[in-house]
C-alpha cells in the first residue's frame, strides 16, 4: 500500500512539474525515441523510451510532458475519444487514461517472474528501468544483409537468451508461455473494450474499462507463439486485421470477437496493416514488403516498393493519400489506394516507427529522431 501511495504522491509531483510546454526542437522531443503516436480527438499523443508520453494540442508544434508511472520501453497508445486511451509496452505493461493522456496508471503487468497481482504490477513498473538495449537492438541495423535484421522484435535482438526457445518449434503442444514478452500494439474499440497484441502470440483484453484484462491465448489459431505486431481496424465496420511474424494474418468481420486465420502470401513478417475501405487493405513487412487486398484477405497481390528496409505503419490521408514509413528513414506515398508508391528518405536515414496525418496537412512522424512534422508530402 505503501508503494502504491507513494507511486501517486510521485505522479501528481511529476504532473504539476511537467506542465510546461517545450518546442519541437527541444531535447525532449527530438533527443528520445518514440514508438507509436495516437489521436486524442485532435490532441496528439507519442509514447517511446523509457516510459516517455508527450502530448500536444497544436499538432505537434509545442508539446508537454505527462506523468508516467513507469520507466519501461512503450510501444504503442490508443484512444477510443478525447479521453479515454490506454498505452501498452514491454513487460506486458497496460497503461491507461481518463484525462487525454496527461496521466496514467498501471493498468496490468505480466513480467518475467513477476506475480501477477496489482500491487506487484505497481512496483513492477516504478522500479524497473528499459532494458539496456541500443536502438540497433529496437530496429535492427538498417544497413545490414540479413534477411530478418530489420526486425525491431527478432529474437536474435531482444530474446537471444530465449526461455521459450523450446517450446518454439514446428507444432507447440500447448500454449506458449507469454510471461515477460512485450506487447507490441494496442487497439481501442471502445471506453469498456481494448485488445492488446504482442511477443509469443500474447493476446490480451479487457472489456470492462481496463479494470480486469484477461489473457485470450486461444483466440488465435496461433499455436506456435508467433510474434503478433499489428491489429488494425476498417473505419465504420466490423473487420479487423491481425498480422504478424512468420506471415501471420488474421482476419475478424465481429470487431474481434472471432478470428480466422487467412492464407498469406509471404512468409516473413508483417509489422502492420493499414485499410483503406471495408474491403481494400494493406499489410507490410520485411524487406520492403507491401501486400494488397480487394476482398478482405481472400487473395493479396505484391505492390513494389523499391526499397529492402522494413515498412512499420501506414496511415491514409484526407485527400485519400497512402503513407507508409520504413526503417532507415523511407517515406512511401500512394495516390492510386496502394496500387503503386513514391519512395523518398529522410537526409538523416533515422528509422520511423510511426505516422499520423494532420489536420492542418502534412504528416507527424515518430522513431529514432524524436517527434517530428513533415509538411510536404509527395
């Protein structure tokens, strides 16, 4: 109890201490990694390194810092309104908020040899610093020639002392035992409902507000663990997307209540899936792959990309514009629904995790060069 007082004494501190708004260009927007960005009913939020969420209310010309009770890598946020959102990361960490994103609390936690409880979640994540782990170990080298270095979550990288190796083989006896993998998306279906997706197939969710989230190892046909690393959904409908490692596709038509497992065209990993109708969508991979679909997952056809680097997210534009961003600073446009795309870089060659539009045009992104607005997009 003790803990959990002080956990909130330190939150509220911290809140009142972070008030302050900082410029983009600031250290503490452009010197830390962030993962994922997500829209606040036009707030904009970013999670990353080291437990870190930024929220902006101008569309990332100024930003503040929120109170976050942890210190773990996150690695992905939703918000289902203006209010209510949860951000997910290593650990198994479930975070959630009711206030737009300027504070959170721990949620669920499911490390290594951690318990299970509350309160052993609480203290989980106040103590429990990143893992020592270099931006290579998080996106892979851009430049190398192995066929899976650009994987940010390969087991080479993250799991070389892997405690599940045994149980990874051809056909998995039972359920994979998911304890202390990361999660690696999140999805907001409403104030009540969320899932969360991650390593060794961890599937989880909640369906009361994020007051009790329950591990659904059986909801996936998914029985060698294969890492899970994008959920998406088709704006207006009940079709969802699932991708992940080993070409792990997924398909839902009741907003993720039952799941089929779809034949997918390519063998290596997908990261993510971007729809752009109730039947067109694209998945993307390793090795510069782009997958489309005009039949909901019945058949795919390969989009060249030009590039080998792995593409990470997608978003599509109010013109109607595809964007795809890629490791080593690869921005993919479509003006055609995904048909074909332009292929520029960033002069850093900095890896982008993620892409969200902007109301007043242009994109925001966000990876290894921090948070930052692009405002011509080709």
């Amino acid at each position: 109890m003790k803990k959990i007082m002080v956990l909130a004494v330190s939150a509220a501190l911290s809140a009142t201490a972070q008030a302050e708004f900082v410029a983009s260009d600031s250290p503490l927007v452009k010197a830390n990694t962030y993962l994922d960005l997500a829209d606040a009913g036009g707030r904009v939020v970013a999670v990353g390194d080291r437990g870190k969420i930024l929220y902006s209310d101008d569309e990332g010309a100024h930003w503040q810092a929120a109170a976050s009770p942890t210190e773990v890598l996150l690695t992905s946020v939703c918000f289902v309104d203006a209010r209510h959102g949860w951000a997910v990361g290593h650990d198994a960490l479930v975070l959630g908020t009711r206030d737009g994103g300027e504070t959170w609390n721990v949620q669920y936690s499911d490390p290594l040899g951690g318990d299970g409880t509350e309160d052993g979640a609480l203290e989980e994540a106040g103590d429990m610093a990143m893992d020592d782990l270099s931006m290579d170990d998080i996106y892979g080298d851009p430049y190398a020639d192995e066929e899976y270095s650009d994987d940010p979550y390969g087991d080479d990288d993250l799991y070389s002392d892997d405690p599940y190796a045994e149980d990874q083989g051809g056909g998995s006896a039972g359920p994979v035992d998911t304890s202390g993998a990361p999660l690696l998306d999140v999805h907001c279906e409403s104030r009540e409902r969320a899932v969360a997706v991650g390593g060794y197939g961890y599937y989880l969710e909640t369906t009361d507000g994020g007051e009790t989230w329950s591990k659904k190892p059986d909801s996936l046909k998914n029985g060698d663990g294969w890492h899970l690393y994008g959920l998406s959904a088709v704006s207006n409908s009940s079709t969802r997307y699932l991708v992940g490692e080993k070409g792990a596709m997924f398909r839902s038509l009741d907003e993720g209540a039952n799941w089929e497992r779809l034949k997918s065209p390519y063998s290596g990993t997908f990261f993510g899936a971007t729809t752009l109708s109730d039947a067109k969508a694209l998945v993307y991979g390793l090795q510069g792959n782009i997958w489309l679909t005009g039949n909901r997952g019945v058949s795919w056809s390969k989009v060249p990309s030009g590039m080998s680097r792995g593409i990470n997210d997608g978003t599509v534009l109010a013109d109607g514009s595809v964007v795809l961003v890629t490791n080593a600073g690869g921005i993919l446009t479509s003006h055609d629904e995904g048909k074909s795309f332009s292929l520029r870089f960033l002069p850093d060659r900095e890896s982008i995790s993620a892409v969200l539009p902007r109301e007043k045009g242009g994109i925001l992104i966000a990876g290894q060069g921090g948070v930052r607005v692009i405002e011509d997009v080709k």
